[in-house]
C-alpha cells in the first residue's frame, strides 16, 4: 500500500467516525464533518514554504482525478461567483450566449454583463432544464451576428432544483460552432454528481467548496482547458486576481499567485481523503438515492415537485408548498430539533420550498428530517 493510501485510510476513519446529525438541509454551506473543521486549527505556514507547495500538489492531483480532468484545476480563495467572472474575463473577448433557467444563471449573466461583453440572453422557463435543441437553435441564430466565444450554462439550478444535459449541450455546441468554449457551472452538483469534464466536452467546469464538497465557504475551483488558456492568451482586460495566466505560472510551482486560504486548504485536503475513502461513486448513488427518497416523500405527502420530470437534482429538492404550509413557521419548529430546510428561493417564497440533501448527509439524517416534518404535518406544533 502506498503511504498516500495509508493516509487516506487514517482520514477517513477520523474524519467519518465522528459525523454527528446533520443540521443543515439547506443547498450550502452544509455541514462540515469535525475532522474537517478542525485539520483548520493547525498553526499556520508561509506559502512560499515545501510545505505548502506539498499540499497543494496534493490537493491538485486528488482535485483533477475528482473534475475528471487531464487539465489542470485552479483554485481560488472566492466563492463561486469569483469564478464565475473569472470565466468571462478569461474566455470572453466578444460575445457570449448565457442561458437564464433560474437565478444562478441569471447572476452569470449579470457578471458578464458587468464585466461589460457582449451579451445574448436566452431566457428559458424556470424549473425546466436547457435542452440540447434550445442551444442550438440560439446559437445558430447568435453566429448569424458574428462568432461566439463562449456559452455559460448552469448544470444544477439550485434555485429550482433543475439539472440541464450539459453533455449533449457541449455536443451539440461543438458540432455547430467548433470555437466557442463551453463554460458549466457545477457549484451544487460538483462531488454529488460525476462530471467527467474532459469526456463531456466541457472546457471550463466551476464550483465552490461549501456545497457537495462539504468544506466551509471560501474556496472555488475550475477545471480548465487548454482551449480556454489559448483564448485568454489573446482576451484584454482579464485583471490580475483571476488572470488564468497568473495562475497558470504559479500552479506549475504548486502555489497561487497571492496568499492562499492555507486553513481551508488543510481543510480541503482532509475532505478529499475522505471523498476518495468513500468513493466517488458511492457518494454520488448516495445522493441520487436521497433524492429519490425526498422526490417519493413529498408525493406521498401531497406536495408537488417543482422540476420538471427526468431533469431532477439529485443534491437539492425543490418541493411546491400545494399545501399552504408556513415554511417560517416549519423552519421554528425544526429549529427546535437542531435542523433547517431552505424557503423557495427570491420570487419562489413561500410557494416552495428546498431539502437539501448535499454533501454528507446519509438515510439516517434525511429520516431524521421527514420524520419531524411529517409531525408538523401532522399538528405537533
Ligand atoms: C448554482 C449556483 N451557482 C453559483 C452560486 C454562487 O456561488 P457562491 O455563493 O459560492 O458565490 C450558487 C450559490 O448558491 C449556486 O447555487
């Protein structure tokens, strides 16, 4: 076994040995296990030191394997919005297709937007995933103006818990406009979903570390590939933070180019141990399993489901209130228990709401959580 495997093994009992209750049912931050919390408390390192540049050749190894990526992953002291704009400083010169399903894609938008490109919104019906067909067809009728750079689209919608093809998407993009980059956002799916990034085609993946991942908020990573590293290469006004370039000098020296969150990357390092002590597969079937779990409860229960029918999210459940309940009111009562579910998110206040089943929740956790809501159902209060 090599030391790296004995490492993995010592983790994983100390990280999992001690997951208590999981509090947290909202779509991130999630619970963080205490093994992972704590790695935080140990006593700080420079970062131009061997130390740090081992652990972060560590984490980049373990983080492309988890990306499915032959490219390399940069990782950020931001949150996922910061890679968000990233990717438009990076990829974008010209003109950019964003597809709006929910109000993540939406901010994407913005960011471009006000990263002043120009910008094609195609607005597609919120709770519906974008299809294969929508992105042609507004493509097609974009390239009629001139080149595109690049399409953003959101993979999991956390605002309506809606999962769009980005496979198929990346297909079809490729076939019609061979030079626009494909740029997913994978911030509430990542590490609860496989996305094989290469294989799918995409050319820029990003997420955040407080949602599948289980990690405290703080950092974001993206898988990038070569293709989006030429086209920055030749793209003005990419600042200094988020320059891929930058970045790039410095991850071929295991490093970043400005102070690292080193506390969140011990935590980071512990977590993919962990990740990786699991499996990824067999984390993924347990998100897909609680989700199905959550879909089959709220039917049986008399609610709706918010997505539409074989593009549900297996990470985040979002539940019509059809039966008028007060989701405030739910939400005292579950404090009372130690846990939280999320309200509908902006416009879908009240009228849904989200379980979320992110990161490291397991069956006994989600019982735990439809047992207490089915006793408010059922009068407890
Ligand atoms: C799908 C999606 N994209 C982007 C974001 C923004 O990420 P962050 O809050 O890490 O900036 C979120 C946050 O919930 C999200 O769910």
């Amino acid at each position: 076994m090599s030391s790296t495997a004995v490492n993995v093994q010592a983790n994983e009992t100390a990280a999992s040995a001690s997951k208590p209750p999981q509090r947290l049912f909202i779509p991130g931050p999630t619970d963080v296990l205490p093994a992972v919390l704590a790695a935080q408390t140990a006593p700080m390192i420079g970062h131009r030191s061997d130390e740090f540049e081992a652990l972060f050749a560590k984490c980049e190894v373990q983080l492309q394997s988890l990306f499915e990526t032959r490219y390399r992953v940069y990782l950020v002291a931001a949150s996922g919005t910061g890679l968000h704009e990233a990717a438009i400083r990076n990829a974008v010169g010209g003109r950019v297709v964003c597809f709006v399903n929910g109000a993540f894609s939406q901010r994407w938008h913005d960011v471009a937007v006000g990263c002043d490109k120009q910008v094609v919104r195609v607005d597609v019906p919120w709770n519906t995933a974008v299809k294969p067909e929508i992105v042609e067809q507004a493509l097609l009728a974009a390239l009629q103006d001139g080149p595109v750079d690049a399409i953003t689209v959101v993979h999991n919608e956390t605002s309506t818990g809606v999962v769009s093809p980005v496979a198929e998407i990346a297909e079809v993009v490729h076939r019609a406009s061979p030079n626009t980059l494909i740029l997913v956002d994978a911030v509430s799916s990542f590490a609860g979903m496989r996305i094989p990034t290469d294989a799918w085609g995409i050319d820029l993946l990003l997420t955040s570390s407080q949602k599948a991942l289980a990690l405290p908020p703080g950092l974001a990573f993206a898988a990038v590939s070569d293709r989006v590293l030429e086209r920055a290469a030749q793209v003005k006004g990419r600042g200094w933070y988020f320059d891929f370039l930058n970045l790039e000098k410095s991850l071929k020296k295991h490093t970043t180019p400005a102070t690292p969150a080193i506390s969140l990357m011990r935590a980071l390092s512990v977590q993919l141990d962990h990740i990786f002590a699991e499996g990824v597969d067999v984390r993924c079937e347990r998100h897909a399993r609680l989700a199905q779990r959550t879909q089959a409860w709220a039917l049986r229960n008399g609610f709706a489901l918010m997505a539409e029918e074989g593009y549900r999210s297996p990470t985040v459940t979002t539940i019509t209130n059809t039966r008028g309940i007060d989701i405030d009111d739910l939400n005292q009562y579950l404090a009372g228990q130690e846990m939280e579910l999320s309200n509908g998110y902006g416009v879908y206040k009240g009228k849904a709401f989200r379980i979320a089943h992110i990161g490291e929740v397991n069956d006994a956790d989600l019982d735990r959580l439809l047992t207490a809501v089915e006793a408010y159902l059922a009068g407890a209060r």
